[in-house]
C-alpha cells in the first residue's frame, strides 16, 4: 500500500528499488566511497529515509569525542540525525511527519539532502573513529 507510492517515487526520482513490505522499500547510492542501502518507509502520517553508512560503532570502542561529534552534527544538521542501530551499525535518518498525503517535493528534498551529504559526513566520522 505505501510501498507503492514510494516506488512511483524512486521511479520518478530515476532510481530502482525493491518493496521489502506494505511500508518499506529499498534502494541504494553507490558513490566514489562506497554503494550505501537506502531504506525508504511510509506510514499513515511518517516518512522515513535511513541509510546505513557501513561503519561499526562497537560501544565498548567508539570514542567519547565520536559521540560528542556525533551530537554536535545532530544539532547543527536541520534534517539529517546520526543514530546507532541496533548491530551497532551508524546510520544517516531522516524522518518527517506529513498530514494526509506525502508529496514529491518532500521525497525529492529529503532524497537529496543524504546523497549530498554522507560521503561527507562519514569520511569526517571515519576520521575520528
């Protein structure tokens, strides 16, 4: 149901993707640093885009000073957070509350704030990790 309109979405975008369920697709970036996986999901009211940077952030390892940064950029960044998932995998998320219907405009604008921003964003944290 929701997968759809993402699709229709990513087909207009000029990207394929793949539906994983009613609400999630998947997709992927391949750029000079490396092909990132794309999770696109839609709800009745939030749309989400998370995107796994493919660095390991065991907690008995990662730095206080790559937290502190990784505050700092959740701050400072006014779309884009910086989380942990459960693997201990960083990951790139942008989630947004719609009312009623998604439209492309948000999709396109949240699509292109991660692709012009990660490899950015994880060369600077692979550098502090």
């Amino acid at each position: 149901m929701y997968s759809d309109i993402l699709l229709g979405y990513f087909k207009d975008y000029g990207w394929t993707c793949k539906t994983i369920n009613s609400e999630w697709v998947l997709s992927s970036l391949e750029t000079d640093r490396c092909i990132y996986a794309i999770y696109a999901g839609l709800s009745k009211d939030w749309f989400t885009i998370v995107v796994n940077t493919n660095i390991h952030l065991p907690q008995e390892k990662t730095s206080q000073l790559l937290l502190f940064e990784l505050l700092k950029l959740n701050y400072q960044e006014e779309l884009l957070k910086f989380c942990v998932n459960e693997k201990e995998y960083l990951v790139i998320r942008i989630d947004h509350f719609y009312h009623e219907k998604l439209n492309y405009e948000i999709f396109e604008y949240s699509l292109n704030s991660i692709c012009a921003r990660i490899d950015n964003y994880t060369e600077k944290i692979s550098d502090i990790k």
